[in-house]
C-alpha cells in the first residue's frame, strides 16, 4: 500500500509501506494492505510505519488518518 | 553649477546606497524562494484536509461544529491585519493599514461607533500604526515573524477561536496580501469565522467511498474544524511572508534601477564640472604667460 505522512509543514514519509500503526482516538489501530476505507482522527502519539527498509516511527500531535483504495493518508499537525 | 567636490560626495553616498539596495533585493530573492516553497508545502495538506471535510460536512448539521458555524448577527467585529515587522517592501504594509481603515470607517462604521472593532495585529508595521488609533487596538503577535511555524500560528489561532466561541466577537476578517507573483500582490479580506462549512461540489463522490468512521462523523468534524481554521491562518501567514518579500524585492530592485540612473546624471554632471575647472585653468595660464609677453 502507498503510505504518505503529510504536516502542514512538509511532507515527512512518502512511498511504499507493508503496514502502519496509527494513535486512533478510540486506541491504537493498526493498517495493513487492503484495509476498508475508514476515516480516523488520530491523538498525540506515534506513528509506526513499516517499510521494506525496517520500522520508521514519527512523534504527531494529533490528527487525521484517511484509508481509500489501498492508499493511507496521515495528516499530522 | 554644483562644486567637483560635492558632486564627487554625491557620487560616493548614491554608489553605496545602489549597493545596499542591492544586497537587499538579492537577500529578498533567496527569502522569498523559502517562502514560496513553504507555501507548496503545505498545499497538499490543505487540499486533503478540505477533501475529507467536504466528504462529511454533506451529511453533518453545521450546529454540530463545535459552534465555529453559529451565525451571529455581526455586532462585535474583529480584524486580523497581518503585515510584516518590517519596512521598505514599498506599498506592502500601507495598503492593508489604508483597508483596514477604509473598512471601519464604511463597511464596519455602525459597530465601530459603538466602540466594537477591535484590530488584531501581526506585524508591527501595523501595529505601530493601529496603537495610535485610539480603541481599536486588541493585541499583537509580532513575534510570530521571528518563527513561522504551525504550531505558533495554531496557537494564534486557538485563541481567537476561544475568543469567538466565548462570544466576544461575532465576525472574525483575516486582511493581508495575497501572493500572486513577486511584482503583484493582492490585498484580500478573507471570513475567518464563522465558518461555512466547504461543500462538495462532487456530490457522488463522497457517498461512493463507504467509509468508517471513528469516533464518529461529528466528532471528525468537531476534531477537524479547528485544524482547518488553523490551517487557513497558517496560509493567510505564509502568503503574506511571501508577498513581503516579493514586494521588497521588487521596491529593491527599483530603487537600485533608480540609483544607477541618478548615478549617471551625476557622473555626466562631475565629468562636465572637471572639464570646466579644465578649461578655466589653462585660459588663466594662457591669459598669465600673454600678459608676461607683453
């Protein structure tokens, strides 16, 4: 799936993740391939992602997750 | 005629004011590229952020936005009048001082008579301008410049937001420059709050995508409004950031055009004086040695 992590800053991960854990606000969830569309808001906590190079993790201060057609929006900020 | 001297100190003072002048348009041109790519930057979030808004708003009652939606009639008035901290950017800062004035003495004159227009300022040109105008004056955040970030300006932002959601003011107006490109900006007034909802324009769209929602639709929303807001301020900032230094970079680059001109009416001027204290001097040897002949 394609992941992006984007903060009104800059974009801060773009490309090709297996799987990613996300601070929901109703608790930790975590994405994988072919998850159904969900729109989350996201609490302060850590974003793991992870890509065929190893385990990435960003620190976010709450936020939204978007989940369509295989394609993972994070907004953080 | 001016003197070859004074002519000569004319020459020096606009020779190294041209270099000032250029050395300002150079540093705007390099600030003005960070500033510019700040603004893309946050281009995809802000489109994002409007898209998922767009998608729920359709099926939300605006009542439910955390009272960011509540029209109120327009009795107490608040303008947000960005400009910068600093000076020489030519009519950047003194056309939002000259709207934001032109707006409280006609469109906004009822509640101004009644002492409810207050002027939030960013940027100590206006500032410095709006706390000389007696009882407009709220506050300024002229420090936010020395650190544009997200995080400062949601901090402006939540703070206005309590403001208007405490019932202090019933109309919230961002005024700054707009950046079109570095020679043109627009001076916009923009509805800060309250907000109208952004509706689809795509209708099918939303409903196509069967998404779940959690917590829920209205919680997203009453989650997102706010960071929309915040993001709408933190581009209002950005555009103005980069309209600055447009402008200044184009007033610089002016004036250096300026100085090189006056600099050659001067050199002209010199070399005309020089030729003339020339001349002088060898008709008073001539006119000496005719006389030691006769």
């Amino acid at each position: 799936m394609i992941l992006e992590i984007i903060s009104p800053e800059k974009k801060l991960f773009s490309g090709e993740a297996g799987s990613v854990t996300v601070p929901g606000s109703n608790g930790l969830f975590q994405v994988l391939n072919n998850h159904a569309p969900i729109i989350s808001t996201l609490k302060k906590g850590t974003v793991k992602v992870e890509t065929a190079e190893g385990e990435k993790s960003f620190e976010i201060n709450g936020g939204v997750v978007e989940v369509l057609n295989n394609k993972v929006i994070v907004l953080a900020g | 005629m001016a003197s070859l001297k004074e002519v000569r100190l004319r020459i020096a003072s606009v020779n190294s004011t041209q270099q000032i002048t250029k050395a300002m348009k150079m540093v705007s041109a390099a600030k003005l590229r960070r500033a510019q790519d700040a603004i893309v930057q946050m281009r995809p979030f802000a489109s994002k952020l409007r898209e998922i808004l767009e998608n729920l708003s359709s099926s939300v009652d605006a009542s439910e936005s955390g009272g960011f939606a509540v029209v109120r009639p327009a009795e107490k008035i608040l303008i947000v009048a960005i400009t910068s901290n600093r000076g020489l950017a030519g009519a950047f800062n003194s056309n939002i001082i000259r709207y934001v004035n032109r707006a409280i003495a006609a469109e906004y004159k009822q509640q101004h008579q009644n002492g409810n227009v207050k002027v939030l300022c960013i940027g100590k040109k206006a500032s410095d301008f709006f706390n000389k105008k007696p009882g407009v004056f709220l506050r300024h955040h002229n420090e936010i410049f020395n650190n544009l970030t997200f995080d400062n300006t949601a901090a402006i932002a939540q703070q206005i937001m309590n403001e208007y959601a405490a019932g202090n003011y019933d109309r919230v107006v961002l005024v700054y420059n707009r950046f079109k490109n570095a020679a043109v900006q627009y001076v916009t007034s923009e509805a800060f709050l309250p907000i109208t909802p952004p509706v689809s324009t795509d209708k099918k769209k939303g409903a196509a995508n069967d998404y779940i929602f959690e917590p829920g639709k209205a919680e997203i929303v009453q989650d997102l409004i706010p960071r929309s807001l915040k993001t709408q301020l933190y581009k209002a900032l950005l555009d103005s950031n980069a309209s600055e230094h447009g402008a200044r970079m184009t007033a610089m680059s002016k004036a250096t055009d300026n100085a090189g001109e006056l600099l050659r009416d001067l050199r002209l001027q010199y070399n005309k004086a020089r030729q003339a204290a020339i001349t002088n001097e060898i008709l008073e040897i001539v006119g000496g040695a005719e006389a030691l002949k006769g």
